[in-house]
C-alpha cells in the first residue's frame, strides 16, 4: 500500500513538565499524518468528505505502543501507510523513529460515516 514519511520537530507545546512528549500529541501528530497520506496520494480530507457525503471519519479502534521517550528539540520521522481500505472503513498503521530506532508506532481502524446512512439510522 501506499507510503508517506514526514520529518517532524517536538515542540515545546508536545511536552509535558519533564519536555518529553505528551502522549496525546502523538495522536495529534498520527493523525495529522494520516491526513497528509491522503493529500499525498491526491486525496484531501476535506475533498473526501465533500466528494463521498461523509460527516466525518471517526475512529473505531486506534491503539499505540511507546518506546522511547522523544523530547523537546528532537527530529523524529512519522511513516504513514493504509494497510486497507474496505468498504466502509479503513486500517492505517503510523510508526515513529528518530536514527532508525522506534519511538512509538500506531494502528487504527476508521469509518466512512456518511449522511444517508446516518439518516437510515434514525
């Protein structure tokens, strides 16, 4: 499947007290991610969503593992890549390195929800 790597510096609003990342922000930054897989592949978020009638594409299951802590200052490198797209939802996967060694890594499940299934529902 498709790939996309992105360099990101850890700013000091990723950190928490002790300037090593916040783990939420790495869901920030995975999911950032994700979105610019997309555009990569000549797909805007925004134009799916507008293209498709979707009202969103909301995570049903995303889990992450941590290795090593990243800290203010640091470059590290955030790899993207669909594992599968199905016909309403999708599998993703986003790993973290800095010098080729693993900081974190992702996986996550995502719905198309759109409005005439919304609609349908209620």
């Amino acid at each position: 499947m498709f790939v996309n790597r992105r360099d990101v510096q850890i700013q000091w609003g990723h950190c928490d007290p002790a300037s090593i990342v916040y783990y939420p922000r790495y869901f920030e930054m995975f999911d950032d991610s994700t979105s610019i897989l997309f555009e990569a592949a000549g797909f805007s978020k925004q134009d799916i969503v507008k293209r498709f009638g979707l009202v969103g594409i909301p995570m049903v299951d995303t889990r992450a593992k941590f290795y090593i802590a990243s800290t203010f200052g640091d470059w590290i490198t955030i790899e993207s890549r669909v594992e599968s797209i199905k016909r309403s939802s999708f599998e993703s996967r986003t790993r973290c390195t800095r010098a080729r060694r693993w900081r974190s890594r992702r996986s996550r499940r995502a719905c198309w929800s759109d409005i005439i299934r919304m609609i349908r529902a209620n």
